[in-house]
C-alpha cells in the first residue's frame, strides 16, 4: 500500500519549465537576527518549494514575477511575498510564540506537529500554574482531550489521578511520566513553574517507544532551559497567596430532625426534641480564609552563552487545609545545564530536589464528623472532650491525631551527545530517582469515653527509601534527501528499582512531648516491626528501542516503532515481550490540489496501530511465598512462638499484559488557523489483563484473598475533539476553546472466559465487573418504590426482612421473589463524556481566561451512609422518609442498618459535574512603567479556582477515582476547596 | 574529525548498546521470604508450620466469624453491646434474620479453611522431611487433629463441604458429602490419637498444643453429634480414664486466668494479653469484654434471662457466668455502658434484657490490652464428663451415667451441700433431659448451646419461637460470596436459596 503511494506522488512529480529564473536568498530571525536553516519555502499556487541550508540560504527556481512564496518554520509567523522583479530575497521572520508550540515532544526526541503521525498534545507550563496546587497535574484538568484528572482529595499536598483514554486494566491504570528523561510514576514532588511543557502521549504509535511501560499513556515533562542565544540572564520572579473555603457542605439532619428519628428508631430517647443542642459538626471541624491560606513563591534564572546554558529554578510552596493541623510545605530547587563542549559534543545535567513535610493529611475526621450525632455538644462543661456515641469525637480526634511524612524527594540525570557524523548522533543518558522519607505518628494516652481512648501511648516510625537509576542508550539518524527525510532511532535501555522500608512500633513512651517521640529497647514493640522491599518499587528492565519516522515531501508521513521489553516481574519464560506500532499520516494540506481552498489552512489525516504492554504488578507475584511472624502462643506463660506458613499464592505462569489500540484522526484548520478543529477516534484493547481474581474461601488462603492471573480483557473506544478559535478585534484577542471525549467502556472477559459467570466483584460487593458492562460498575439491588402497608407488601415478591416503609426492590429475574439473583447493574462510575470550554480574551495589558470543565454519565456510590453498624447521623433527604402510608414513595422510614442499606440503586447518585475550574484576572504593566522598573513584564493577577462545582451528587466532591474496581465509591474523604488567590509575577 | 576517529566512536557506542544483556540483572526472587516450594523442607521448618497452625485458633474470624454467632442463635444470649452497636449485622443472628451476604458468615468459613490448608502444609510436607521421627510424626499429629477440629466446625455449621487435603486443591472443587467429611475427621483424629502425647508427656511450656486427650475428647465429641453414644461413650471414657485430667475445685477457674492450661483443660489456645494478633492477642476475650466502665471491650454476647432464670436455685455457677453492674470482679467495679439501657422491657412492659456480660471471657484488669489474653477453653474436663454422662445414659449405663453427672454437680455446688443435690433419676428419658439441663448450666456463653440444641433434635421447640425454621436453621448459609466465586455451581443450603 505504501509502496503504491510512494510511486504515484512521484509520478506525479510536475514538469513545469516556463519562463524560469532564479530567486536566492537568506532568511534571519527578526528578534536575535541569526540565519534561520531549515525554513520551508513555497512557491503558492505550485507544489514546488524548498528549504533554506545551514546558513539559512536558498534559492529556487520561479517561472514568473506574480509568483508568492510563503516562508514557513516552526516557531515563526508564516511570512508571503510576492516575487517581484527581485532575484534577491532577503526575509526576516518574527517570533511567534504561539507557533512554538507546535513542536511537540515524542517518546526520545522531539517532532514538529506537522510530521506527528501519533497522538500527542501538548499543554504548556503557564497552564499548569493556574491553580494552586503542589501538583502540576492538577493545572492539566481539562486542557487535553482523551485525559481524565481528578483531584486524589483536598488534602494538603494531595495529587491528582490521572486515567488516559478511560480505564483499560484492572490494575495500576496511571499513566508513566518521563521527567527530564527519567521514567516516574508520579511527579507531585515537581514544582509546576520549572516545567516549560508537558506532552501527553496517547495512542500506540506514540507511547509504543516505551513498550512495557506505555499502555496507560505517556506523560513527558520538559523543564524549563534557556533558549539558544539567550545570553542576557532573565530572571523570574513569582508568588502568590490563596484562601479558601470548604467548596460544598454536605446537608444532613439538624440537632431537632436527628432526635425526632432516634426517637421514631427507640422510643422515648429525646423527651423534648426543641430542647435537644444542634451541633454541626462540618463548622467545628472545617476552617477557612485567613486561616487556610496557601503560599506559593519561586524564583528563577536563565540565561546562555555560546558555551553552555542553565536554568535556575527556587521555589516554596506552602497549604495550610481547611481541617485543622493538616498542612504541607515544600522546597524545590531545579538546575538544568549543559556545556558544549566541542562542536560535537554537548554535556548536560538536569537536578530537582524536593524536601517536603506534610502533617495529618490523612485524616479521618470527615468520615466521623459526617456520622457524629448533632443532638451532642462538642465539650462537657468542665471543657474536657464529650461522648460521641459511636463514631467517638471528632475534634478530640483531631486532637490526638499526630501524624507526619516528611523527605526528599529527588530526580536527576546527566548525559551527553556526541555528533559522529552528519545527521548521526549518540546520546547516552544516566537518570537517577532518589525518595527517601520518613513518617512518624503519634498518639497519646487519652481518654474521652470507653470506645475513644487510647490506653497506652503509640508512635509509629516508619523509615522508606528507594532508589531507581535509568540508564538509556540512543543512537539517532536524521537525512534529508531531496523530498525524504528520515529520522531513524535505535536504543537500548537497562532500568533497576530497589527499595526498604523499616517500620518501628512503640508503646508506652515516657514522655508525650515530641522530643520524646524516639524508639529505644524499653518501648520498642518487636512482634509490629516490619522491613522489606516496596513491592511496586522493586524491579529490574531491560529494553530495546527502535523506530523509523520517514516523511516524503512533506505530505506522507510513516512512523514504525518496536520495543522488546524485558521484566523482572515475570517468570524467566514469559519475560520477554515485543511491542510493535505502525502509524501512518497525510498532510492533505500540501497537496497541490488544495492550493485553490485558501480558507483551509491545515488539514492532515492520520491513522496508527499498536501494541503497547503493562507490568504495574507488584514484583512478587510469580511466587508463592511463606509468611513471616505467623506466632502461636503457648506455654503458661502465654510466650510467643515464632511460626511460618503459606501466606499468598503465586502464579508462576504470569505473563505480559498488552493494550492494542487503533487511533484515528483529522487536524483541520481555516481562515489563517483563526480556527483549528482536530478529531480522533480510538479504540484500545487490553487483553490478558493482569488481574488478582478473588479464590475461594476453600483454597485456604483467608478472607479477600487473591491470585494474579492473566484474564480480563477490557475495551475503551471513543471520540476526542478539540476545537479552537481564535481572533482579534483591533486590541482584543480572543480564543475560545472547545475540548473532550467520548468514552465507551466495556469488559470482554474477565476469567478467561465470557459467560454470565464471568465477573469480579470487589470486597464490599458493591461492584461487579462482568461482561458487557464497565469495568467496576455498581451492582446491587433495583429500587422501584417504597411499600406503603402491609397489602402492598404482599402484593409485590419481598425479602423476608421487608417492612412497609422499607424500600422495594424489583425482582428482575422475576421468579417471584426477591433473592440475592436479583441483584443487578445499577450505575457506572466511568463518565461517557468529559469536556472542557476555555476562554480568554486581552486587552491592551488586560488578560482573563475562563475555565470550565466537566463530565457526563458516570455514577457515585454513596457507601459512606450505608456503613450503619451502629446509629449514626443521616443526609438531609432522611427528613422527607416514609412515615406511614404514602408520606413517600422515594425515602424509606427511618431504620438504623440492615435492610433499607443493602447495595441499591438507593445509593446510587449522578456523579456529573460542571464545574467552573479556574478564572483569572490579570493586568500586566505598560512598557513604560517596566522599563522604569528595569523589568521585562510585570503581571498582577486574582483568580478564583473551583469557583462552583454544579452537581446532584450530594458529598464534596463529585470526582472519586480508586482503582478500577473501587472506584466511584465515596468514602467520605478530605473534602475539596474553593481557592481565590492573588499574586505577581516579575520578569527582569 | 578523521573517518577513522568516528569508527572508532561509532564502534563504541554500539558496544554500549549491546551492553549488560546479562541474565541475571533480571533476576529478582522474594526478599526477606521463602518460597513455598522450599518451605517447609527442615525440622525447625517443620516446626514453624505446625506452631503456625495454631495461630489459625487467634484469628478474630475463627470465633464463629468474630462475633460469637452461635451463642447469640442459642436461647442463652442476646447480641449484646448497645442496641445500635451491631444491630444490623450481629443482630439478625438473635431473631434468625440472618442473610448469606453477612461479613460473619464469610468470615468464619475462610477462616476455618486457612486453617485446614495450614494443617495441610504440615501433613502433606513434613512425612518427607528427614529429622527425629517422632518428633515428625507428632507435627503430623497436631496437624492432623487441627484439621479434624476445623472440619467439624464446618461440617457442623454449613453440613456438605468441600473436602481439602492437600495445599493445591482443585479449582472445581465440590461441597463433599456431610459423612465424607465425618469419615475424613475420623481418620485424622485416628492418627492423631496414635501419635499424640498425653498432656503430661510435653515440656510446660509446649502446654496448649494438641493431646491425645484432646484429640480423644474431640473424637468423643464428633460422635455425639453423629448420634454415635457407644463410641462416644468410648471416647470420652478413655479421656476419664487416662488420669490426666480433673475438675478444678472452683469453678470459675475453668475458664478464669488462673485456670489456664490446668487440670481441667483438655484443649485451649493460648493468647497474651495484648491488641493485635502478631502480639499474641485473641480478641474472643474482647468482643464480649464488659463495655463502658471499666472498658475491657464491646460487650457481644449478652447472657440472656433465659439462662439466668433456667439456673437451679442458688446454682454458684450463674454468678460465675454473668457479670452483673455493680458487681466488684478482681477489685473493679462494673459500672457498664451509658449507651446501653440496664434493663430493656418490651412494649407490654415486660423485662426482656438487662445489661450484663459474659464472665467466662474475664481477666481482671479495668483496660482494653488484657481482655485480649483471655484463653479460650476449647475443650474441658467437665464437658467431657457431661459427655460420658449422656452417651451412657443412652447406651443403658445409668450408674456410670449419674457417676459421671454428679462428680460435675459436686463441683458445681463448691463444698455447699445445700445446693445442686446428687441425681437420682434412673429413667432414661427423665435423666436425658436432665444431663442436657446440666450442660447448658456448666457449659453456658462457651458456644455449645445451639449445636446441642440442634444434635437432640430441641432447636425448634425451644429456639422456633425465637425465629428459628425448622430444615432451616440447623445450618448456616453458604457464603454468598463463595456460591459467587465458585461460578454458583454449588447448591446452597435447604430454604437459603
């Protein structure tokens, strides 16, 4: 096929040999003046052009004076002339910072947009430092079609998780993040104003070059670096200070509602319900404003000579959360250089470090004050803690909740490159990640009542380090001859991951008092000592790399990519894996034929396939292993005996789990790129998933046990699009900015086989993956009405524990009785569509952008309030509840567990949002004020982050992403904030 | 730079390339833990497996799922706690509301099978070890009896079971047949008995490991339930016989700290007085610990009126059973739980509960830590003179019967010869249902009630109008959970479909 269509454009190859004569010329940059090489040129209305040397020089042929040439590269405005008479034409090119853009960062190289045959986009570092956060993701929600970013909570120092093109693996479905060359699995630790770029690489073509380690998507994090030429330093100085508030509270029931229901629940329990107190325990445990404020400041210098350049990057970050004694603090420090150190050889560095502390970001005081009763004061009268039934007291948890993680986190690599002939260069680069934290919590002796007391003091130690060096070998071929250009990779790439954790527990410690919080041989608890490796964090690669980027003319484009891959994780047999992509792309743009549709600008199909592996396993799980500390206790002195035994069974037949993925797609735009549209279409399959299938009780490995096993398959297919507009009326310039997927998601297998038995429910059973429907969809009963008496009781098939008031469930094998088979798919958690608009506008030095974001289809469920073993507070809805004969159809009467609170559709609520993400205000300087201020720029802004969040769903946070098969179910955890921030950034 | 000069670059580089492809870097066995495959293959591995198996025996999850289930479905308690502590997941067990999907019931069975697979480690691994042979063959022993014990635990509550009896068991098992599962106990026990040491025959600080006395108790047990009395009678005789045992004086000591691993123990598991099972801790103690003041746990299986009011006039072992507020017990005074109501009476007004606590998983102290060491009494003396008294009386032994009966009666009334007079009776049937009255009294809140209940054929008569359905009840549902994970290839039990 592709020979075929190589034969034919040159077949096609014009004779066009008139009035010729001709032109030459050299082009510069406008801004530095340099010669710029490698500029496109094009003779308009023809398919004939040429591209400027090495000393920026060209010349071509033209047949007449009328003739156009467009000057085109990367970086800079297009530039038309008309030829003229001229023979000589000199041109100078303007920067165009919005071009820039268009050069893309592929897995081990770069690529101009126009050569991309994969699917990548590219969101630019000012983005990610809109929203206060200590994560950059955090700044990617809703800037890249196909991606899914949720807030992993409001926490202090929380991240954000992260799904691309859906869900395609019952396992570790986060995508891996290439940092300066380093493979992470996380970059929360990375200041967001060192980044200059990220690139989230999607489909196969794109992510096959990093074999095992792509199949859920690829993100590459450029840090920022000084540009060629650069020889003035800049400096860069920013900060700003946010508050915030609780965004959403959750409505539940008043002092005066809780008693009448305790009341309805045990008679006689509150003998004057006007008289009981009206406690809300979301103002006593939430604060806000002044007191939660967030910091965020950083300074930074770049500059260049001839010889080498640096980056200098110093920042401080510091969240105090809405909950008290919860906060986070950070130090960045970022150095990026590199030396040339003869005109073949160039040498380089790229260091971050990240000390950080975090204090009670876990806390669980939410989930406890969400339950705590109201009809309860927070204090006796002498001022001491008060009895919570039950959940215990929430501010005294608070109070006893001592619990820090404090390390460094740490990145670095260095490399060189070598030039070894024209167009052949080697690199080699050596990368390390260093984290290396420890955490201590502490708890005293306490005591508020008989189940909310600590008898002895507790501290915890826990002590963790990892290291994982990366070690990469390229060697790259660029040729351009006449209309082909090849680009041409080959590698090899040896990565190893070690890690040790300690944990020391002790009781009874002499002292409360921090100084005191250290573990000596009198309080030391040795049975709780733990050390070994991190599981995830232990592991050891080899691979090999190869691909083939070949374009002709500018028009045809072909990628070929292989990866073999090999992983520790696998048993010797199965350790090797191939993983091989083909991508294909049209620019239909610099056809001849399109020359006459001068409204279109750009128009580019483009089609790949592959298939990429995933081995997010723990490293273990080919063996199966003998526990440790399995203790009995004999003797009349109840001494402890050391015992072992098998603990968890391996599968020593393990073996790659693969994602196949085919992706389509069109990049369009008109009028001058005023408007640009580009669409994709995907559909991924991954098979032999990587799964730990729950075993029965009867293998004996104990409750919630599991095996891996290679047996789901999953698809994800759906639609991006991403639609932009931008223009100018005299000194406004707007953009508008349309974007999001479509998303199917559906499982083909999860045991191997495909029959109605196939499926894997979670450990609370409230979702069941089976087939045909999404991976971890809710699964419980259907809720068609309350019973309103007796008669209708028996007019319906009933569970013997139905009451009228209770809910009715709709026996859908219609057997005439309600039974554990009438449970049924009742809801989704992965939304079928995610999208985002974006606005911005400026004027004169006036700028506001405008984002919103948000998501379709997906469920929430609301398991926090069906955890009843005890009486607890109920959401606000328990007010309208059935309390006799068709007071309700939709509330059932007010009971404290059991049957109204088993799995349903009951607790089952929309999770779609829409949600206004960010809005900045900003106003840079005029020139004249900066210059008298010695500045470049000066910027003021205010924004507002999460301003509102539109959604039925009546927890904080709409957005609960767990692993696929938890996921969608609310626990109740730190809740979300709506931030308003202000800040200055200052250019010099 | 010469053409020379760039091969030599270029060969390097390719060198690097090619570089460290060795085997061996990705080679990463388990760190810090053996691999089944060679474990257990040592005498001090053999030892490690079979001390592990009795680690099964702390598992919250192995006393009935957690909270003591079979008690509270007997007429001899309630759920306990506070009304609302549990009432959605302990309480259905009180009125026969229970369901399949409840965490105890899953609970209790994957418990009982861990145990079962680590008694598997040692009987199918062990025989091969070289070591000291008898020392081998009583590893084999404990293990075999500890599967008997495991099994009967399930045969009884669920009847047809998967049998297990090596440590790959198939993937399409099948629930085995009730008297396939007897027939396997019985086998076990067999080896056990021939290969066990008598309780005095082991150093003192083994004490808590498995005896001959136990496993023959045991077996004395399994036929009980089988309806097999001259084999029980058997059984239990040997163990009388073998002079290992005695009733203690006091009473209370059968189940009391004091009385741990003593005269009158014939199998109990060891725990130390601390949370958390790697610390020794068995939280049997804890669950039903008295809640409130002082707080030694949640406060589960609550002693029902019931048991109280069947107690004979001024029978020392009701105050030995129930903790009642305002009781002072090793210098502590019960206060009780300010969430639980001292007395509940139901709407015509009627006393049906008050607040009290099971005092046979006492150990004194006013804090949570010790309620953890309470050593559960598995198997006592008493219980297997009750159990020679009533396999003898159906065999037509009545003297050796009533012997046998009032040696647990003459204890039972601590030196005061006014109270619990010696039996008379000779008629087989009077005398049954009075052995069954004395168990229920010497035995009570130690969770034999129900399955006694159910063995004689008197659970629908005295638990129907508590809920219990008949064909129903006797058995508990199969785990949802398992039907689901087994491809709902089993059946599940009689009217739990």
């Amino acid at each position: 096929m592709r020979h075929l269509l190589v034969i034919g454009i040159f077949s096609l190859l014009p004779f066009s040999l008139l009035a010729q004569r001709n032109v030459k010329g050299t082009v510069t940059s406008a801004t530095s003046g340099e010669t710029l090489p490698g500029v496109n040129i094009r003779l308009l209305g023809t398919d004939q052009g040429t591209v400027t040397d090495i000393n920026g020089s060209f010349s071509l042929v033209v047949e007449r004076d009328s003739a156009q040439l467009q000057f085109s590269f990367l970086g800079f405005k297009t530039f038309t002339t008309l030829v003229g008479s001229r023979s000589v034409i000199d041109v100078q090119l303007e920067d165009d910072t919005q071009q820039l853009d268009e050069i893309v960062v592929v897995g081990y190289g770069t690529q101009k947009k126009s050569d991309l045959t994969g699917s990548v986009a590219r969101v630019k570092g000012s983005e990610l430092t809109k929203i206060p956060s200590s994560s950059p993701l955090q700044g990617l929600q809703g800037k890249v079609a196909g991606v899914q970013i949720s807030n992993a909570g409001g926490a202090p120092g929380a991240g954000a998780v992260i799904r691309v093109r859906g869900v395609g693996t019952f396992n570790n479905s986060n995508p891996i993040f290439v940092v300066d060359g380093v493979i992470l699995d996380n970059i929360d630790f990375l200041n967001a104003a060192d980044i200059e770029a990220m690139d989230v690489l999607k489909d196969a073509s794109a992510t096959a070059i990093y074999g095992s380690r792509g199949a859920n998507g690829v993100i590459i994090v450029t840090t920022k670096r000084a540009k060629k030429g650069q020889v003035a330093p800049t400096i860069n100085f920013s900060a700003d200070y946010s508050i915030q508030k609780l965004q959403k509270r959750i409505a539940l029931l008043d002092g005066r509602e809780f008693a009448t229901v305790a009341n309805e629940l045990r008679p006689g329990s509150y003998n004057n319900i006007d008289l009981v107190p009206n406690t809300d325990w979301q103002d006593l445990i939430f604060k806000d404003g002044l007191e939660a404020p967030i910091l965020n400041a950083q300074l930074s210098a770049t500059g260049a000579s001839d010889k080498g350049q640096y980056y200098l990057g110093a920042g401080y970050f510091k969240h105090e959360g809405i909950i008290p004694k919860s906060q986070f603090e950070r130090l960045t420090v970022k150095f990026n250089n590199s030396y040339q150190l003869s005109s073949r050889l160039q040498l380089g560095t790229n260091i971050t470090l990240t000390p950080f502390k975090a204090q009670n970001t876990n806390n669980n005081v939410v989930f406890i004050a969400y339950r705590a009763w109201p009809v309860l004061e927070p204090y006796n009268a002498d001022g001491s803690f008060a009895e919570i039934p039950g959940t215990g007291n929430p501010l005294a948890d608070i109070e006893y909740t001592n619990s820090f993680n404090q390390g460094l986190r740490s990145i670095g690599n260095t490399y060189f490159t070598l030039d070894l002939i024209e167009g052949l260069q080697f690199k080699s680069s050596y990368g390390i990640e260093v984290d290396y934290s420890s955490s201590e919590s502490f708890t005293p002796e306490f005591f508020v009542s008989p189940q909310q007391q600590n008898p002895l003091s507790r501290l915890n130690k826990g002590f963790y380090n990892r290291l994982s060096w990366l070690w990469e070998n390229t060697l790259s071929y660029q040729k351009e001859i006449g209309l082909h250009r090849l680009d041409a990779l080959a590698g090899f790439t040896a990565q190893k991951s070690t890690s040790e954790f300690v944990n020391l527990p002790a009781l009874s410690l002499v002292r409360d008092t921090p100084d005191f919080w250290y573990i000596n041989p009198n309080n030391i608890n040795p049975n709780e000592v733990g050390n070994g490796v991190d599981g995830s964090n232990y592991f050891s690669m080899l691979s090999q790399l190869f691909r083939v980027n070949y374009s002709f003319n500018n028009r045809y484009l072909l990628t070929a990519t292989l990866r073999r891959d090999g992983s520790s994780k696998f048993p010797t047999t199965n350790r090797f894996a191939l993983f091989p992509a083909v991508a294909v792309g049209w620019n239909i743009i610099n056809e001849a034929f399109m020359s006459p549709y001068e409204a279109i600008t750009n128009l580019k199909l483009k089609a790949s396939w592959g298939v990429i592996g995933n081995d997010k396993i723990p490293y273990d799980r080919q063996y199966s292993l003998v526990g440790n500390g399995i203790n009995a206790v004999f003797g009349p002195e109840d001494a402890i005996i050391p015992g072992q035994t098998y603990s968890s069974a391996g599968n020593p037949d393990l073996r790659w789990e693969s994602t196949e993925q085919f992706n389509a797609g069109v990049e369009m735009a008109f009028w001058e790129n005023t408007l640009s549209a580009e669409l994709e279409f995907f559909r991924k399959i991954t098979y032999d998933i990587l799964i730990n299938l729950p075993i029965p009780g009867y293998y004996g490995n104990g409750s919630g046990a599991s095996i891996t096993t290679n047996s789901a398959e999953v698809l994800n297919q759906g639609l991006e699009f991403n639609l932009g507009y931008r223009n100018s009326i005299g000194d406004l310039n707007y953009s508008v900015g349309v974007l999001g997927n479509t998303l199917h998601n559906e499982v083909l297998k999860v045991r191997g086989t495909n029959g109605d038995d196939d499926f894997l429910t979670n450990g609370a059973g409230t979702t069941r993956s089976s087939v045909g429907l999404p991976i971890g969809a809710f699964y419980g009963y259907e809720v068609d009405g309350v019973f309103q008496n007796q008669s209708d009781l028996d007019a319906y098939p009933h569970r013997s524990d139905a009451f009228p008031g209770d809910l009715r469930f709709v026996d859908t094998n219609e057997d005439g009785q309600i039974t554990d088979a009438d449970r049924t798919y009742i809801g989704s958690p992965i939304p079928s569509l995610l999208y985002a608009f974006n606005l911005g506008a400026e004027y004169k030095g006036w700028d506001v952008a405008i984002d919103f974001q948000g998501q379709r289809g997906n469920d929430i469920y609301n398991i926090k309030e069906t955890i009843r073993p005890d009486l607890y507070n109920y959401e606000q809805h328990v007010a309208n509840r059935w309390t006799g004969e068709n007071t309700s159809n939709t509330e059932p009467r007010a009971s404290q567990g059991g049957y109204n609170y088993l799995p349903s559709s009951f607790f089952v609520q929309s999770g779609s949002f829409f949600r206004l993400r960010n809005i900045t205000l900003g106003y840079s300087l005029p020139e004249g004020m900066t210059n008298r201020l010695k500045a470049q720029q000066v910027r003021f802004f205010v924004s507002g982050t999460n301003v509102f969040t539109l959604s039925p769903f009546t927890g904080y946070n709409p957005e609960i992403l767990g692993d696929p098969i938890n996921s969608g179910i609310d626990l109740g955890g730190y809740p979300f904030s709506a931030m308003y921030s202000t800040g200055i950034r200052v250019t010099f | 730079m010469k053409t020379s000069n760039i091969r030599k670059k270029l060969t390097l580089s390719l060198a690097i390339l090619g570089l460290v492809s060795c085997k061996d870097f990705l080679e990463l066995p388990p760190q810090g833990q053996i691999t089944q495959s060679n474990f257990p293959t040592s005498a001090e591995d053999a030892l490690l497996a079979t001390n592990a198996i009795y680690n099964t025996l702390r598992f919250n999850e192995f006393h009935f799922g957690l909270f003591p289930i079979m008690d509270i479905m007997s007429d001899d308690a309630h759920k306990g706690s506070n009304p609302s502590d549990g009432a959605a997941t302990v309480g259905p067990y009180d009125t026969f509301t229970h369901i399949s999907t409840e965490g105890n019931i899953s609970r209790w069975w994957n418990a009982l099978y861990q145990g079962v697979q680590r008694a598997n480690v040692v009987i199918e691994n062990v025989p091969d070890i070289t070591m000291d042979e008898d020392l081998r063959d009583r590893y084999v022993a404990e293990a075999k009896f500890l599967r008997a014990f495991f099994y009967f635990d399930l045969v009884r509550a669920w009847g047809d079971v998967p049998i297990i009896t090596t440590t790959l068991p198939v993937t399409d098992a099948e629930r085995s047949s009730k008297a396939l599962v007897y027939e396997l106990i019985h086998e076990d026990l067999e080896e056990a008995i021939a290969n066990l040491p008598e309780k005095s025959e082991y150093p003192i600080a083994d004490l808590g490991r498995a005896t001959k006395g136990a496993a023959k108790a045991l077996r004395a047990r399994v036929y009980l339930f089988q309806g097999n009395f001259p084999e029980a009678a058997r059984w239990a005789q040997e163990v009388i016989n073998s002079g290992q045992y005695d009733l203690f004086e006091n009473f209370a000591d059968a189940n009391s700290e004091a009385g741990e691993h003593g005269i009158e123990s014939v199998f109990e598991v060891g725990a130390f007085g601390q949370e958390g099972l790697e610390n020794g801790g068995n939280q049997y103690g804890n669950v039903q610990g008295v809640r409130g003041t002082p707080n030694r746990g949640w406060g589960f299986n609550r002693p029902s009126l019931d048991l109280m009011n069947s107690f004979e006039t001024d029978d020392p072992r009701m105050e030995a059973t129930v903790i009642f507020l305002g009781e002072e017990l090793d210098g502590i005074l019960i206060a009780g739980d300010s969430q639980t109501p001292d007395e509940t009476t139901d709407e015509d007004g009627n006393l049906v509960e008050i607040e009290c606590y099971n005092q046979k998983v006492w150990t004194p102290g006013s804090t949570v830590p010790p309620s953890f060491g309470h050593n559960r009494r598995f198997i006592r003396y008493a219980d297997v003179l009750l159990m020679a008294a009533e396999s003898l009386n159906e065999t037509g032994n009545v003297p050796l019967a009533l012997d046998y009966l009032n040696e647990v009666r003459e204890r039972a009334r601590g030196g005061n010869n006014a109270l619990l007079p010696d039996i008379t009776e000779t008629d087989q049937a009077l005398l049954r249902d009075i052995i069954f009255e004395e168990r229920r009294h010497e035995l009570a809140m130690e969770g034999h009630r129900f399955w006694d209940l159910v063995r004689t054929n008197r659970a629908n008569s005295i638990l129907g109008p508590l809920g219990f359905v008949s064909g129903k009840h006797e058995l508990l549902p199969i785990p949802q959970i398992e039907l689901d994970l087994t491809g709902n290839r089993w059946p599940q039990n009689p009217q739990w479909e």
